[in-house]
C-alpha cells in the first residue's frame, strides 16, 4: 500500500494549503488513510498526499496511475457527500497537483494562486464622462 509517510511532503501541502486560504486540520486517527481535512468558507474535502518520481503521460488515465489512492479513496469511513481529493508533489517538482474523485473518476483540479497575475488587468473599455448635461439635475 503506502509505505512510509510522506511527512515532508504533508508539511510542503500543509504550508501550500494555508497560502491558499485553507485550514490544514490533521487526520487524528492513523488506522484512516487520508492526511487532513482541508477547509475554507463552504468548501471542505479530505486529502491525501503522496510523492511520485514520474507524472502521467498525454494517454494514461489518472485512476489508473493512481491506483492505489483511486481504490481507498471511495473506501474512506466519511460521508458520502463530503469531497476527496488526492495532492500529488512529483519529486522534480516544487508544485502540488490536485485530484479530485468525481463519481468514479479523477479530475485534475487546477490551482487559483493568490499571487498578482503575470500580466495585469486593463479595462479595455473605460467608462468615458461626456461633462456637463449628462446629469438629471442639469
């Protein structure tokens, strides 16, 4: 199954999460395997962390690269309507990517970081103030 914890990498998901505006709470049973419980507004869903050397290629399906985390997530002791999601680090990478378990399927979630973007926003179409007359006192 899993081997030895990845708690180098939980700490990195947990640091990574709090960037995110999410609460990192810690499994407290170690018989459960998953890492955390993750939270922030309305939105919560359990998480579990892994490591990987290699990424998944442009055909592989990610339940099929993921088969072990794919077949305990759904087996989890939590209610069914509460998300599950897998945070995968590959080990020549400083990202996080996100999984998400949809019905009998893993998604990739793409990450909304809280940075300033790259390029900024210019309204392309400001609004103009023609002057005197426009107002209905004048």
């Amino acid at each position: 199954m899993r081997g030895r914890k990845p708690t180098v990498t939980i700490g990195k998901a947990k640091k990574f999460a709090e960037q995110q505006g999410y609460r990192w709470v810690p499994n407290p049973d170690a018989d459960i395997p998953f890492d955390a419980f993750v939270y922030r507004g309305n939105d919560m869903f359990a998480v579990r962390v892994e490591t990987c050397r290699n990424a998944p290629g442009i055909w592989d399906f990610f339940s099929d690269f993921f088969r072990d985390a794919y077949r305990i997530l759904p087996k989890l002791p939590l209610p069914g309507y509460l998300p599950r999601e897998l945070w995968v680090r590959y080990s020549w990478s400083r990202l996080f990517h996100r999984f998400r378990l949809v019905g009998t399927d893993l998604w990739e979630v793409t990450m909304i970081d809280r940075e300033r973007p790259v390029f900024p926003y210019y309204d392309l179409h400001p609004t103009i103030s023609v002057g005197e007359g426009d107002s209905p006192e004048g």
